[in-house]
C-alpha cells in the first residue's frame, strides 16, 4: 500500500480489507450503512484508489460468497450486500462505470446474483435496486442495463415469488417506472421496447386467471404488474412527453386492450377493481380528455360505480374523483382552465356528504339541495348512498379528506362553492330540529352527523387559507355567518374536544385570512362580543386541548385588532376582559403547554399599545414573568416569557425602572439559563436594544450620541453577555448567535465617521490590558471573579441530589426541585451579581476576536463525532477486538 496517500484512504482500504477476515462482525449494525452514507460524498477520495484494488477487493468478496457454509452464510450475505451498495456508488460518475465495466467487475458482480434464492433476502435485493437505481442517473449506465437486460431480474423477481414481500412489490414497481421514463428523458425511447413487451404481454395473460380466478396468489401477482404500468404511466402526466407515451407505449401496445382484459378479470374477481379505475382514468387522462368532452369521460371512468359491494370499494372509486382533479390540472390546459369539469367532480366527491343532509328534518331552514344534472354517473352514487346509509358516515369523512389533500390545486371559484356549501350545510344542521333535541344517544342522527362536522372544519379552514379575497369579495358571507352560526354551538359543553378545536381553528384561519386582505367587517359587533364571552369561558373548560385551541382563536383576534378595518375588536378585548382571563390562565392553569399559549397571546396583546396601556400596564403580568423566570422548570415557557419581554420592549415606552429591572433579568437568562434555545431567544431582545439606541445615532452620524448609546449598551449589560458569549459559551448556536450581533454592532460603530472622537481611548492604547481581558483578571472592567462553568455547575447539583438521596425521597425531591431555583448557585435574577464590561474593554476584546473561530469549532464538532475517519477507525477497532462487549458506539455516530 502506497505510503504517500492521505491517511483516510489507507483507513478505508484497511477497513475493507478487515472486512474480509473470517468471523468479523461489527457491533453497531448502522455502522455500515452510515460508512456508505459518507462515502456518497467522498468522490475526491475514492478517485485515488485505483479501479484495480477495487476490482481486487470485489473479487475477494465474490469468493468469500461463492464457498459460503452454512455458518458463515449470514456474514457472507451481509458482505456480498455491502459490496454491491459500495459498487453503486463507484459507478455514480460514467468514467469510473467504463473502467469497471472494462475490469469485469460489474459483471461478475450482477452475475453472481440467483434469482430463485438471493433476492429472497431482503439486504441483497435493496443493494441489487441500490445498483440499478444508480445506473438510471447516467444514458451510458442505461445503456448498460438495457443491453444487459438487467431489468428482467426485477419482473422475473415480481414473477417468481408470486407474492413479493411489500419491498419487492414496491421498489420493482418504482425502479421500472423509473427506467421507462428516464429511457424517454435520454432519447432512448426504443430501447424500452423489450421491456415493455414483456410487461404487456403479462398484462393480456388472463386466461389462465380467468379459468383458475380462486388462486388469490396470481391475482396478486398480476395486480403489481398493473400498479408498475400505473405508475409509469403516471410519471409523463404533464410533461413534454406526453404526445410521445401516447403513441409508443398507449397505442403502439393498445392499451385499451389490456383495459378490456382486466374488466373481464372483474367479473371473476374484484380485487383489481381500484388499479383498474386508476389504469382507466390515466388512458382517458392521456386521449379521451383530449379530443372528447366531460360527459364521455365521466361516464367512461366510472362506468363501474354501479357494482361496488363493500365500503372499501366504494372509497377507492370515490377517491378517483380526486385523481381527475389533480389530471385535469396538470395535464390538460383545456380542461385546467374548464371551471365547470372542476366543480362537477367536486360536486361528485360532495355527494355522499349532502346525502348527510336528508337525515335532518327542518323546522327553521328550507332544505337545500344541490343540482347534480351535470353529473353523468351521479345515479350510481346515489342509488349505493340509498341502499347503504349505515355507511354514510364513513363515505362521507372518506369524501372530505380527498377534497383536502386538492384544495391547493383548485381554482378559486371551486373554492367559492365550497364555502357556500359548508356554510349552508353547518347552518342547515345548527337549525335543525336534532340540534335543538337535548339529551340525544351516542347513535342519534346528532352525534352521527358531528363526527362528520369535525372533518368538515378541517377542509374549511383548507379552503379558507388557498382563498384569495379581493375588493369585489368584501361582501361575501364568510366570517359573520361563521361566528353567527357557531357562537351557540361553541357553547355545548358536551361536545368532544376534536370538534371544538377543529372550530376553533376555523374561526382562527378566517380571522387571520380576513384582516391580511383588509376585509371589511364592522357592523356585527354584537357576534364578535357573543364569540369573545364564549372564548372567556372556553378557557375554564377542563380539557386541555380546548384551553390551548381557544387561546390559538383569541391570538387571532388580538392580531387581527392591529389592522385598521379591525381595530374594533380592541374595544371588544378591553370590555370581556379577556387579557386579565388570559394573564389567569397563565398563572393558574396545570398544562405547561396551555400556559406557554396563554403567553403568546400576551406577547400578541402587549404589541397592541391600547391593550397595554389599558389592561396590562398596570397589572402585575411582567412581575409574574420575571418571578416566573427564576424557578420555571418548563423551557418553552421560559422561551416565550423571553419572547413577550422583548415584544413588550420594541412596542413600548417603558419606565426606566422597569427597563432596568428587565435588562438584569435578561443578562442572568443570557448567560446562566439552562436550556440553550431560551438563550438564543434572548438575543432578540440585545438585538432591539442595540438598533434601539445605536440606530438612530448612526442614522444621525452624531458622536456624541452614539458615544451615550454605548454608554447605556455597558451599563445594561448587554456589551457584557456578548462578551462572554463569545469567550465562554460551549453552545455553538448560541455563539453565533453572540457573533452575528456583535458585526452588526461593530458595523454600527464603523460606520460612523468621527468614530476617533468617542469618549474613550483609542485602541492602541488599550491593547495592554487585553491579554487581563481574555484571562478574565482586569480589575477595573467586568470584575475578577472565577466563574464555575454552567454545564459543570448544573451536573454537580443534579448529580450531588441523586447520590444524596435516598431512592424512597428522591421523585418528591425531584418534583419540589421544579419549584425551586433552576440557576446555578442559587443566583437572584433580580439582583445584578457582576460588574458589567466596559466599552473599552468590550472594543478591545473584539478587535482582537477570531469571529471565524465558530465555524472552525463547528467544523470540529462534525468530523470528531461523525466523520468518515471516526468510522472507519471503529470498524478497524472492532476487527481487531478493540472494542469491549456491548460497547455504545453512539459517542461517535
């Protein structure tokens, strides 16, 4: 071995080579796989190792497999899997495939491979598609496998085990898809024709099923031929080679036949029923849909709807509806810009839902009924919904999902018609006799219709986010009808709480929605108070989840309150009092959760001045926060009392006091809290104060200004948690954070050019004491105290509390910790324990700071605990029994 390459090539021969000792094992079964993660990206290391000790090494490999016994069997396959995972990515790039192919190598390699016994094993097979898959990324690699046929493996795989194992069945199916459209994508359409001939011809063997159509087995079988024609098919819906799949591969190999072939398969067996839908709405996708009209199209693709016989079959064909949807969208420019072919499928997937309707009778509310003419098919529809009500329900939910998974792909009047039709439905049933009936069955038409009320929620609040609102839409009834028909039933308190936050939520999306776009919506303030005093008492209901929902709707509102056509709702949040109930439920509620929430309404409610003036000025809110900060276990709370803080500091004027007693709080939450994320939070507020009082004296260009704004940065504290963020914090993220805002700052001060006239020395001057700086001994500029790491001050307590305790005390002494001090050494957020760093100091210690030091760490960090070195080193370890038994190996990966 050369003596002259860089000591990670020689590792990995090494490994590869260990690897072939007989008996080895590797503890960490992701070792491997991880090896092969890294190694994708190491093209420039692989390309140093001659193709000749690869092929030297694969042959190896080869041998070791082919005089497997049946003790080593096991690590023979797992070595012979490897192998073709580490070949696939030697022959990612064409030069290194040519020479390999040149050596034998990949050959021998795929030769090796038994059909009938290896790709039983599942780690062959996924290292066999691994191979393939890659060849796919390159023509001459496609080429390869084409000339070779190393496609039919995959097909005879499919054949021979009858029933593959779902891996099978799935990446077959995907890789040949792949191949065929890739074949398309190089120009090499024609090679394609062998392959499909062999597909085609499985698809049209249907005699022998029809004779034997008991055997389950084949139908299986011959049901994954049909999903790999689907998907491939599928793969060209809406590309440039549309026109070109039409003609050599839909006609050229008639589709329409094999269409034919499987209806005849039907009578005999329904199992094909849903891939035989799918197959046909695709034909119709690439032909019909282009010379036909929707009636034609409609009636051919569900001609089948008549016979479906359970539940299950009925959900498949309705969800074709779906799929013409997102066809017709992506395929068809005629038919994408038909509004009518649209909303006739919508109104399709909508009518099991509006056959819901018939089981409410009436007394307040004419029934609606939808006109369902333009709907060929509908009679099939309807006639199963009436012979089959006990399954409406779940046709129905199954109905609302798939209009949610295309409501981003609709267009907008699409979108109209279902608002009006949820509207006008959840109005028909909130003014229904069931609704008024009290004391109603869990099997009562009541309850049967709100689980279905639920999901409709769901797909409202889709809708109302892909809308868009214009000036002309000012009038449309959405947002008051919404309040006016859920205010009373928001008010039922037995109902399950999946519904109440999927309302609730609605609410939210429609209030978010209509203030953005500036709708107008003043004259219903009497709803809006009516919805405010149901929030106020929503937010004492026992469940969790609906507290939490209830303060989601109730940021909405207050969010919305900050724009113009919705500053009455300011008035509404002062006379409900809502702010002192929300200020309640972050003081008393048991869901930390819950009461994280509760404070970002707050941080919402304190950005709006006349809320903050008004309600929570003089309230004891940042008393609670700040006492809150000092023995709060809970770091999301934490996190968002760092949030509110800083959204009070940027949206108001606050007392000098106050501000003072905030910014000590914030220093000790800086650089002492725990949880690193809270810490990074803080930033946000060292970032307003510092635009805050060095903006508008840069902006100014005036020094002395500037000079006072440093002045207050150091008697803040703020020049002296960047300072020791960027000597002392362990967490990277954090640091980065400290270094991203001291350039700003830095380029702040730059920026300003009389910067020689602040009130300090100059540099030069100063540079004696910063070697006293950095060793943290300077008298006269932060103080001299020998501060304990946090990480090791935190680990001593907890660890001192364990061993100390005896195992009877210790969960209640765990649980009275969480109302104690969270911060090391007992420290007082109230009290200022340092002296803070001076300007001088400050300027001194950053022209000096290597703010590329992060990065480098970083750097560090990543090769030391998962660098291809590091694994490599583990492998070799491990052939050479350096590891002890049931080692952890995770301190490295």
């Amino acid at each position: 071995m050369s003596t002259n390459r860089p000591s990670t090539v020689e590792k990995l021969l090494t490994a590869l080579d260990c690897m072939l000792v007989d008996g080895f094992a590797i503890q960490d079964k992701t070792l491997l796989e991880k090896l092969l993660t890294s190694l994708q990206d190491a093209d420039v290391l692989l390309k140093t190792i001659p193709i000749t000790t690869h092929s030297k090494w694969f042959s190896n490999v080869l041998n070791i497999y082919r005089h497997q016994t049946p003790v080593s069997r096991n690590a023979s396959i797992h070595l012979y899997a490897f192998a073709l995972k580490y070949l696939a990515i030697l022959v990612k790039h064409n030069d290194d495939f040519v020479k390999l192919i040149e050596t034998g190598t990949v050959q021998s390699m795929i030769n090796q491979l038994n059909v009938e016994s290896d790709l039983k094993e599942s780690s062959i097979f996924n290292a066999y598609m691994s191979l393939l898959q890659t060849l796919n990324t390159h023509k001459r690699g496609l080429e390869y496998v084409f000339q070779e046929g190393l496609w039919k493996i995959i097909l005879v795989a499919i054949r021979g085990l009858i029933v593959p194992a779902k891996y099978v069945e799935i990446q077959s199916s995907q890789y040949i898809a792949n191949l065929i459209y890739k074949s398309f994508v190089y120009e090499m359409a024609h090679y394609c024709d062998p392959l499909l001939k062999e597909l085609f011809y499985n698809l049209n063997l249907i005699d022998n099923l029809i004779s034997n159509h008991q055997g389950i087995k084949e139908f299986f079988a011959y049901n994954i031929y049909v999903k790999t024609l689907i998907l491939s098919l599928e793969k060209f819906i809406g590309t440039e080679y549309e026109s070109n799949v039409v003609q050599n591969i839909i006609n050229k190999y008639s589709l329409s036949d094999v269409l034919v072939n499987i209806q005849r398969l039907l009578n005999v067996n329904s199992i094909l029923l849903k891939n035989y839908m799918t197959l046909h709405l695709i034909f119709d996708c690439f032909t019909v849909w282009h010379h036909s009209d929707m009636e034609y199209v409609l009636k051919s693709i569900f001609s089948h709807m008549n016979k479906p016989n359970n539940i299950h079959s009925y959900k498949k064909v309705n969800n074709l509806y779906t799929q013409a949807i997102i066809y017709a969208n992506i395929s068809n420019a005629q038919l994408a810009a038909n509004t009518i072919f649209e909303k006739e499928l919508i109104i399709g997937q909508l009518i099991p839902l509006n056959k819901c309707t018939d089981w409410l009778q009436c007394s307040n509310y004419e029934n609606f009924k939808y006109d369902r003419s333009y709907i060929n098919e509908s009679k099939y529809i309807l006639n199963y919904c009436n012979n089959y009500d006990f399954i409406i329900n779940e046709v129905a939910i199954s109905s609302i999902l798939n209009i949610v998974d295309i409501v981003h792909v609709l267009k907008q009047v699409s979108l109209d018609y279902l608002i009006n039709f949820f509207s006008k439905l959840t109005e028909q049933f909130l003014n229904s006799d069931d609704w008024l009936e009290p004391n109603q069955d869990r099997d009562s038409i009541y309850y049967k219709f709100l689980e279905i009320l639920s999901y409709i929620f769901i797909c409202w609040a889709k809708v109302i986010e892909c809308k868009s609102f214009t000036e002309i839409a000012i009038q449309d009834p959405l947002l008051v009808p919404l309040v006016q028909s859920h205010r009373q039933f928001f008010h039922r308190s037995s109902h399950n709480s999946t519904v109440l936050q999927n309302g609730l939520k609605l609410i939210s999306t429609a209030l978010n929605k209509m203030s953005k776009e500036n709708i107008q919506c003043t004259d219903h303030l009497t709803d809006f108070s009516t919805l405010c005093t149901t929030l106020n008492n929503l937010l004492l209901d026992t469940r969790p989840e609906v507290r939490d929902s209830c303060l989601q709707c109730i940021r909405s509102i207050v969010n919305a309150s900050k724009y113009s056509s919705w500053n009455f709702l300011i008035q509404l949040v002062l006379e409900k009092n809502i702010s002192i109930a929300v200020i309640n439920t972050l003081k008393h509620d048991n869901d930390p959760f819950v009461r994280s929430k509760a404070l970002e309404c707050l941080e919402e409610m304190v950005s709006v001045s006349d809320i903050w003036e008004i309600s929570l000025k003089d309230s004891d809110l940042i008393t609670h926060c700040l006492n809150l900060m000092q023995c709060e276990s809970e770091g999301i709370i934490r996190r968002q009392i760092v949030k509110l803080i800083t959204a009070l500091f940027v949206y108001n004027e606050l007392s000098d006091n106050l501000f003072n007693e905030i910014c000590i709080v914030m220093v000790h939450i800086s650089i002492k809290d725990p949880l690193w994320e809270v810490k990074t939070f803080t930033y946000e507020f060292w970032d307003s104060v510092i635009h805050k009082f060095i903006g508008e004296s840069c902006k100014q260009n005036n020094t002395e200004s500037l000079n006072n704004s440093l002045v207050k940065l150091s008697t803040t504290g703020c020049l002296h948690v960047l300072y020791l963020a960027l000597k002392e914090e362990h967490d990277l993220v954090v640091q980065k954070k400290a270094i991203c805002l001291t350039k700003e700052l830095l380029t702040s001060i730059n920026s300003t050019n009389n910067m020689c006239n602040l009130n300090f020395k100059p540099i030069s001057e100063q540079e004696i004491f910063l070697h006293n700086i950095i060793d943290g001994s300077i008298e006269n500029g932060f103080g001299s105290k020998e501060k304990k790491s946090r990480h090791v001050d935190s680990s001593d307590r907890i660890l001192n509390s364990i061993t100390t305790t005896s195992d009877c005390e210790l969960l209640p002494s765990l649980k009275s910790f969480n109302h104690s001090n969270i911060y090391p050494n007992d420290i007082c957020l109230h009290q200022k324990t340092d002296d803070y760093l001076k300007i001088n100091d400050f300027l001194n210690f950053t022209y000096k700071y290597d703010f590329n030091e992060c990065d480098a760490k970083t750097q560090w960090v990543i090769s030391t605990r998962s660098g291809l070195d590091s694994m490599l080193d583990d492998i070799i370890g491990q052939s050479q029994n350096c590891f002890i038994e049931g080692a952890d190996l995770l301190d490295c990966h």
